[in-house]
C-alpha cells in the first residue's frame, strides 16, 4: 500500500524529469489533483500534504465537496462536460471550467461570472480527434472552429480566457496529439497573449503532455487509485440541478 505522500511525490517527480527532459523549468508545470468519485477525506489528506488544484467532473459532486472544504483554501477546477443549465452553479463555486467547447455555454458561464461580480476563467476544450482524424466526440470544439471560439470567448464580459484544454483521443499515440495542440496554443497566444495556459496529460500520458508544453497536467488515477464503478453518494446541494438534467432551452 502506498501513502498518498508518496502518490504525491511520485506524481511530483514524473513531471519534474519530463519537464527537465523537455528543457524546462519543472515548477511550469501546475499539478490538478481530479478528485472525482473520492471523498472529501481524501482531498483534505492530498491538502494536508500541500497540494491546492483539484479537479471535478460532475456539477453536483464538485459543489457538495467545495462546501465540505470551505474551511480550506483550495483552488477547484471543472474538468468535465458541462450543461448549460449547471454553468451558474459551477460558477457559484468558484471553479476554473477547462471544458468550454461551445457559444451557448461561454454566453451562459458568462452571465454567472457577470452574476457573481467575477469572471469565470475558463479554457476552451479541443477535440484532438480519434485514430481516423474524425472528432472523437468527449467534448471540446473541433479544432477549425477554436480561433473563433477563443474571440468570442475574450469578449464576453464575465469570462477571462486562460488558454486550451484537450483529452488525448482514445486508440492514438498521444505525442502527436499533443503536438497538434500545440500547435493550436501556439496560434491562441498570438491572438490572446494572455492565453498562455495548456491544461493536457492525465496519469497515463503526463510525459507527453509537458513535453509538448502542458503547463497544467490533470492527474486523478495516479494520486488516489483506480476508481470505483459508481461514485459515492453526495449530499445534495440545494440550486444544483440533478446529473443527466435536460439542458435548458
Ligand atoms: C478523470 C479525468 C482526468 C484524470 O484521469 P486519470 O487517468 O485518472 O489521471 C483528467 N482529465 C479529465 C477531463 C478527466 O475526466
């Protein structure tokens, strides 16, 4: 049995020989603990070891551990696909949304962050594609419609534009992936200098997303183990509409 000290560590440490591999500076490199399905005991210990970033994928899940750990100061990021009838309660908590891939959602985050007296920082999600250079459809804009996604995106009033997400397709090796989207940001930081960030790499491909100049990987597997079949119970939070809600019109 490892600790979660040593998760951390190991985790720490597969980002620091990448990023020195790649020639750079391994503290470029930010680490999202996505701690989706586990309890909120186990972010407090991942906390405790001074880990900050941690991710969630379901609306209700990410609001209920947010209260639970108000007494933290921890930073929460959305990683998953979003509803837009959920983005105000996503916004409520305070989370950064890496999974911005449409107009009606960045119009709809955009009201929240205008609601709460803040933008929301968002990053648009690319569709690498799958293995035959179709999208491989688990979310994110087709790579041709992300420069005019990204415009609108910094002109909304409520949302400030961080930089681009993306999910290795299934079925590829994710090198080349990660280049194209590189390629991407690399166009993203000409027309938005402040769009510096690239959030790519999970537990299995974390090398290849720095080496391809990920400044953020997303790490869930790696720092708290397999996860279960079905996620735990959360308390309800009252103005979070359930999972599997139909969007509103
Ligand atoms: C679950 C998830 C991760 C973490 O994946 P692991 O393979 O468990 O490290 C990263 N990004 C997104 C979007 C996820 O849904």
């Amino acid at each position: 049995m490892t600790s979660p000290a040593d998760r951390l560590r190991a985790v720490r440490e597969r980002i620091a020989v990448a990023a020195r591999a790649a020639g750079r500076d391994p503290a470029s490199v930010g680490l999202l603990a996505v701690s989706k399905t586990w309890p909120a005991d186990d972010v407090r210990a991942l906390a405790a070891l001074g880990q900050t970033a941690f991710g969630e994928n379901r609306a209700q899940e990410l609001a209920a551990k947010a209260a639970e750990l108000a007494d933290l100061s921890l930073e929460w990021h959305f990683v998953g696909q979003l509803q837009r009838n959920k983005a105000a309660a996503v916004a409520r908590t305070g989370a950064v949304v890496h999974s911005l891939d449409r107009s009606s959602l960045a119009r709809a985050l955009s009201r929240a962050g205008e609601e709460r007296g803040r933008p929301v920082d968002v990053f648009v999600q690319v569709d690498l594609g799958g293995a035959a250079g179709e999208l491989a459809e688990r979310g994110g804009a087709a790579p041709a419609d992300v420069p005019a996604l990204a415009d609108e995106v910094a002109d909304l009033p409520g949302l400030r534009l961080r930089g681009l997400m993306a999910v290795a397709p299934r079925g590829e090796e994710p090198g080349p992936a990660f280049a194209r989207l590189a390629a991407l940001a690399g166009r993203l930081r000409a027309d938005h200098p402040g769009a510096t960030e690239v959030s790519a790499g999970m537990s299995g491909d974390l090398e290849e997303a720095v080496a391809a100049g990920a400044t953020l990987v997303r790490v869930g597997t790696a720092l708290f183990g397999s996860r279960p079949l079905t996620s735990p119970r959360v308390t309800p939070v009252t103005g979070v509409p359930p999972e599997g809600a139909p969007e509103e019109v």
